[in-house]
C-alpha cells in the first residue's frame, strides 16, 4: 500500500508557474513509477507526466516545453514544475504511483487531487 499526499495548487494568472509536490509513504520499493494526472470540468482524465525509477520521463504533448516533472528519492517526493501556465491548464491534479507490473497509463495509487485554476 502506498499514500499520496499533494500540496501546492492554486488560483494564478495566465503566464504564471507553479510548483506541484507530491509526497509518498508506504511500500515504495513495490513501485518503479510516479507522475500526475489531471481532469478538467467536462474532460476525460489524461496523463500529464510520468517518471520512472531510473529517472525516464514522459510527458503529454499539451505540457512538453512547460512543464517538467521530477522526483527526489531520498524524501520519496514527486515534483512537477508547471511554467507558462493556459488557462487550458485549469484542472484537479491527481498523483499517483504505479506498481512494478503494472505498465499502464493509469497508476495503481492516488491522491486526493490539488486544484489548479489559471485565470485572468
């Protein structure tokens, strides 16, 4: 069992960054990947980026060059970087952990979600 626990959301301008953390507990050595997903009023849940143990990224084609995710082993702590933030952007951000076997696009753990709202 692993527990997520984001913080860093918020209310910010077009333009502005935000600094997203998320931090795990629990089994960790059971997992091998970690990253954020997002939903919209209306939309789907899509994968915005994962990371993997070895440090490969992955990111969807709407946030590469903006956003950049990252991890700190020794804290167990997932980061993502969100910089020229859209409006678009607006969303609950989720995090979440995948196990070893799994090698899907949706993790196998979550959080409670942080509010992202970008406005003018």
């Amino acid at each position: 069992q692993v527990q997520l626990v984001e913080s860093g959301g918020g209310l910010v301008q077009p333009g502005d960054s935000l600094r997203l953390s998320c931090a795990a507990s629990g089994n960790i050595f059971s997992t091998n990947r970690m990253g954020w997903h997002r939903q919209a009023p209306g939309k789907e849940r899509e994968l915005v980026a994962w990371i993997t143990r070895g440090g490969t990224t992955k990111y969807a084609e709407s946030v590469k060059g903006r956003f950049t995710i990252s991890r700190d082993s020794s804290k167990n702590t997932v980061y993502l970087q969100m910089n020229s933030l859209k409006p678009e952007d607006t969303a609950v951000y989720y995090c979440n952990c995948w196990r070893n076997s799994n090698l899907g696009l949706s993790g196998d753990y979550w959080g409670q979600g942080t509010q992202v709202t970008i406005s003018s």
